[in-house]
C-alpha cells in the first residue's frame, strides 16, 4: 500500500469533497471515511486501500444508513463502483473512487424506486 499516494489523493480529494476523513487502521495503514449528500439524504462511505493499492482498485463498503439489499454488491458487501477489470492505476485516484460511489448511491436511489437499475451494466 502506497501511503504516500493515498495522502496526496486524500488532499486532492478533499478539494472536491468536503466530508471526507482519512483514518488509522489496526494494521498500521489507512482508509478513508466519506460522507455524501443526496436527494434522499445522507450516506455515510468507507474506502478500504488493499494491500497492492493502487495497482488494484479500493473497496467502498456503505456504513450508513445500511443497505440489506441491492444488486451490483459484492458478497463482503462492497459496492460495484466500477468492473475491476477497468481500473487503471494511472488513470484513477480517491476523488475517481468517491465520484464512482455517487454516482452508484444515485443509480441506488432510482433502483429502490423502480426496482431497475439505470444505465448500462457489465456481468461479472
């Protein structure tokens, strides 16, 4: 895990998002804690580095309010923000991952409403 990195996205990030923290894990690394404000209220985000990061892609759990059930999560409970295959370490960073997880608590809010999931969709 590149720390050092992920402080410099931390502050990049934080010029685009206001609510956002960077925490200590028990380990000795790090993650992310997030906030983001949407037409139906508030969600509170956690982004988890792995180990490899950033040749692989964070997972981005919702703390809250808790979701029992929605397509595009994995079983550990993560969401679907973007087909692991299509991260590119070059391309993206934390205010990349952030701006993904908006856009799916957005597709998540019409999903609860019409029980469809808007835009397009890669199986995997």
């Amino acid at each position: 895990m590149d720390i050092g990195r992920i402080q410099r996205e931390f502050s990049e990030a934080q010029k685009t998002f206001s609510m956002i923290e960077l925490r200590p894990t028990q380990d000795g690394n790090v993650y992310a804690k997030a906030a983001l404000q949407t037409g139906a209220g508030t969600y509170v985000l956690s982004i988890r580095f792995p180990d490899k990061y950033p040749n692989e892609m964070p997972k981005v759990f919702v703390d809250a309010p808790t979701i029992t059930t929605s397509p595009h999560r994995y079983n550990t409970g993560n969401i679907c923000y973007l087909h692991p295959t299509m991260w590119n370490p070059g391309v993206h960073n934390l205010t990349f991952v952030i701006g993904r997880a908006a856009k799916w608590l957005s597709k998540y809010e019409v999903w609860r409403v019409k029980k469809e999931w808007p835009g397009a969709e890669i199986k995997h």
